[in-house]
C-alpha cells in the first residue's frame, strides 16, 4: 500500500459530499422551525436576551434572526435571507424562511435517492418561472388613490403582527406618512423614500391612541435661550444654516503679539463685528427661526434675540434635511450667499412644546410637506420599539403598493393555487426533472399549513380540504382565515398581500435553497496568512465550524 498523502493541513475540517448536504438541510430547517410559529395573525412572540441584558420582544422574522448568533455556516445564510426580503420589500420576512426551509426540507429526500443536486435545482428554478406566471395571472391591479382598499391591505400586512389589536391606527399612520412623501418621478410612476424623509420619534408616555402623522417635523431641541425667545410662531419664516454662527478661530495655533493695549480691544472689537456682522447678514431677511447644525455664540444669540427671531442650534444633519423638506427652505452654507428663495415659508407654526421631561420642537400645519416625523407614544419601551418596527413594515408595504399597484389573495390562498398549478404542470414535464418540480410544488403549501397549525385547527382536514378547492388552479381566492383558521374567500375577508412581496419572497427562498443544495464542501478552519518576520500568535483564533456538524448541535 502506498503511504497516505496529506493534501491539507490537519489544523483544517473538510467534509464533502451528502454529510455538507444533511448538515446544511437540517441547519436551515433549524432556523425555519424558530421562526415557524411567528407566521401569521395568531402567531406568538419571540423574546430576545442580548449580550448587555436588553429584551427585544418581537414577532417580526428579521428583527428575531437578526439577534441570533447562528455557528452554522448555512444557517448564517438564512438569516441573510430575510435580511434581503426586510432590506428590498420590507414584509415577509418570516414567509421567506419558512418557504426556503421547507424547498430544502424536500429536496432532502431527492439527495438520499443520490439525484444531483444540479438537477434539483434546475427543476426548482423551472418551477420559480412558473409561480411567477402565474402569480401575474392572479394579480388585480389597485387604485392607489382609493384609501379604503390601501386600508385593507396593510392591515392585513399588520394583521400578522402584535399591534393588530391597534389595527386602523398603525394602517392610518403608515398610508399618511407614505403619502406625503411621495415624489412623482414621472410616467406616472412614484417613489417614496422611507428612510430619509420619514422620523419615527418614540416617546414612552401616553396611549397608543395619541400617536399622530404630523404634517411637518418635531426634534428633540429646545431654542436656545428659552426666556428671550418666542416659543410659539405662527407662519414663521425659516432660515437654515450649515455653518457655525460664532467667531472662526485660526484653523492652527496662532500667536499674536500685542504691543499696546488698545490693540487688545481692538482685537475684541474685530471678534464682536464680524459676529455682528453675520447676523446682520441674516437678519436682512427677516427671519423668524434661525436653524444651524452648528455652534451659535452667546453674543449671536444676544442678537438674534434683540430682532425677535428664535434660534436652534446644533441640530442633527439627517432633521435639517428633512425641515428643508417640510417647509421649502434651502439649507445655506455661508450667511453671505442667503437668498429670499432660500427662507422656508410653507410652515404653519413653530412651537416648543413639552412633553414628558423633554422639550420638543413642532414645525407644522406645512402647505405642502414632502418630509414627516410620525409620532409615536405608548406605555413602555419595549412596546414602542414593536410598534415602530410594524410602522416600519407597515409603510414598506404602502411603499410597494404606491410603486407597483398589484395585489394578490393572502392567508396562503396565493401559494395554494400557485401549488396546484404547478402540480398539474409537472406531469408534462419529461425526464428525471419530474420529481422535484412536483416536489417543489408541494413545498409551497408550507405557508398554508403553517397558518393552520399557528390557528391550532386540525391540519390535516384543512389542507385536504383547501387543496380540494384549489384542484384545477380554480377559486384562486380561497385561503385560511388566520384568526379562526377556517377556510374562506380572501376578497370578502379583505385579507391581501402585495404582489412585489410576494415575488420577491418566493425568488429569494427558491434562489437560496439552490444555492445551499449546491455545496458540497465546507472547508472550515483557514488561518490569515502570516506577515513574514512576524511572530506567530500564541494561539491561532479559527472558528472551526466543522465541528457544529460533528457534534450534531442542530436538533433532529
């Protein structure tokens, strides 16, 4: 016998073939069966410990495996996963996890009958073409303009979520915000910057019922010098500065010798004109607020407040753009360059008000903003950070609806008749590809099933009898009710989900189930390469990942 090569260092794991393959399957399904029971409107929450003690308590797919620290390198990937679908469409997050676990679930089946893994995906992404068919064969197109249809489908997007017992107001807030900062790009076409132009301020204190979209802006500033200043303005004028409003020291040391003493005065005398100076500059145009982002000097503030005008200053870049925005301002860099066209008059009011122990400053009653801060209030942090990340997916789904008016029955309805299609389709499809494309179809009713199971109605007889339904890809619009999980006809129960989420949930999970199936090495254990002349460190940090699979750490 020849003696064995060593190819690899022995400091590296390497597994191949059909052990990569369980391992990754059962890692995904892993991560699929955590997020399973947060599906839909009886879904449970999920409590989360992070590292310094905090408690996050969500139902939101993204926010639970953004918490996760995950050892498995494919279980890592799923967790991309739903960061992708949150970062694209904003909803379904959890609809996407559970799909992709369930491809792979099935596709596991193929690898023991030793099919390739090549041809399970190509049949898979036969399959995604089709769904994607006909999912634009049962898509209605919608009237934007027409507010209770919006209504309706994004409360059935929050109804998944813990503050659907809030149900219109979340929706209300979110069509509002969406609304108003929604720019015409032309053809008709409309885009809507929700991370930008959008401030969500959480305030704990109050009911949920004071939360409010305010037609305009509030940050948490209070004016300057608070007894000399207005607090309250009505129709104000406002100026907003990029650029400190106090005497510029020297960019680098500098020394100046003074012989005399007068020359000492003089040298005030310069700091306090060139101050003057500026406000002059400013005060030409009759402002009634003056913002910067920047310091403002007590001898500024001094003359600022003589003219009557208010002033804030050291104000975030991110709110300065937004009051732009909101009121029609330019943000000015130099005081010198100030124009008439560059004062802000489209706000209705000014005013300082306190809420809690904070001061907060309204700019609102604006003509035509194109910039809101959504006010929310509740009774504690927790609930407040919930609420504002189904704000947050509340408004994403407006967003997509306002881009791409299309909708498509939720409550699983959509995935059964794409399942039945499909179903019917794969015994014209010739050849080895048969099997899985089938087996693709089935693995759609997993969103379907997980409803029923989430209502704790008998699983079986529902999806026997929702399959019954959907058997020639006919009554597209029959699905599971989630709150009392009998089956139903999504139009009258007004139970709808956007079309781009959708697609975008059933692209991502089939392209990432594929692309798991096609590992077939894991390699775990590389070192950095070292810099020559460079001591070795004592102890060589790899993360051997290969050992998550040998010891079995995913439950079976």
């Amino acid at each position: 016998m020849h003696a064995p090569v060593l190819v690899l260092k022995d400091s590296l794991k390497r597994e191949s073939g059909s052990k990569v393959h369980h391992g990754n399957i059962q890692a995904s399904k892993a991560v699929a069966d955590i997020i399973r029971t947060t599906l839909g409107p009886r879904s449970m929450l999920k409590m989360l410990l992070d590292a310094q003690g905090g408690i996050v308590v969500t139902n939101d797919g993204n926010a639970i495996l953004r918490e996760l620290d995950v050892a498995h390198p494919a279980a890592k990937s799923m967790i991309e996963l739903s960061r992708t679908q949150d970062e694209e469409v904003g909803d379904g997050t959890t609809s996407v996890i559970v799909l992709a676990g369930e491809m792979l679930h099935v596709a596991e089946a193929f690898i023991d009958k030793h099919y390739h893994p090549t041809v399970i995906c190509r049949a898979y992404s036969k399959a995604l073409e089709d769904a994607i068919v006909v999912l634009d064969k049962i898509a209605l197109t919608v009237d934007v303009k027409d507010r209770a249809t919006m209504m309706g489908l994004v409360k059935s997007c929050i109804g998944t979520k813990f503050t659907s017992h809030f149900g219109d107001l979340i929706a209300d807030l979110a069509i509002d915000a969406t609304t108003i900062v929604g720019v015409e790009v032309g053809q008709g076409l409309r885009e809507v910057d929700i991370k930008k132009y959008i401030k969500v301020e959480k305030i704990p204190g109050g009911q949920l019922e004071d939360s409010q979209v305010l037609k305009g802006v509030m940050f948490n500033k209070d004016i300057v010098a608070p007894g000399k200043m207005r607090r309250k303005i009505l129709n104000p004028r406002i100026i907003l500065l990029d650029c400190p409003l106090e005497y510029k020291k020297g960019e680098n040391q500098t020394n100046a010798e003074l012989l005399r003493e007068e020359d000492w005065s003089v040298l005030l005398k310069m700091e306090e004109e060139y101050i003057e100076n500026l406000c002059v500059q400013i005060l030409r145009f009759k402002p009634d607020l003056v913002i910067t982002e920047k310091g403002l000097s007590d001898l500024a503030c001094h003359y600022l407040s003589k003219a009557g005008v208010s002033a804030i200053r050291r104000l975030r870049k991110t709110d300065n753009n937004r009051i732009a925005k909101a009121c029609g301002a330019v943000i000015v860099n130099r005081p010198e360059e100030l124009q008439e066209s560059d004062v802000g008059t489209g706000a209705g009011l000014f005013e300082v008000r306190k809420i809690g122990d904070e001061f907060f400053a309204f700019i609102v009653e604006c003509k035509d903003p194109k910039a809101c801060t959504v006010l929310l209030r509740g009774a504690s942090k927790d609930l407040l950070n919930e609420v504002e990340r189904n704000l947050q997916d509340a408004m994403s789904v407006a967003r997509n609806i306002i881009k791409n008016p299309k909708l498509v029955p939720g409550g699983g309805a959509t995935e059964s008749t794409v399942s039945a299609v499909l179903k019917q389709k794969s015994s014209s499809i010739e050849g080895i590809e048969k099997w899985p494309y089938e087996a693709a179809a089935i693995a759609f009713e997993a969103i379907p099933r997980t409803l029923a199971q989430n209502c704790g109605v008998n699983v079986i007889r529902t999806m026997t009898a929702l399959r019954g339904k959907h058997a020639n890809g006919e009554n597209a619009w029959i699905g599971i009710d989630g709150n009392t999980g009998e089956i139903s006809d999504m139009k009258e129960r007004k139970i709808w989900d956007s079309y781009t989420v959708k697609a975008q949930a059933f692209k991502t999970a089939i392209e990432a189930a594929c692309m798991l199936l096609r590992i077939d090495d894991i390699v775990s254990g590389i070192k950095k390469k070292q810099a020559p002349g460079a001591q070795a460190p004592s102890k060589p940090n790899t993360n051997e990942e290969g050992d998550a699979d040998n010891e079995q750490l995913i439950p079976e």
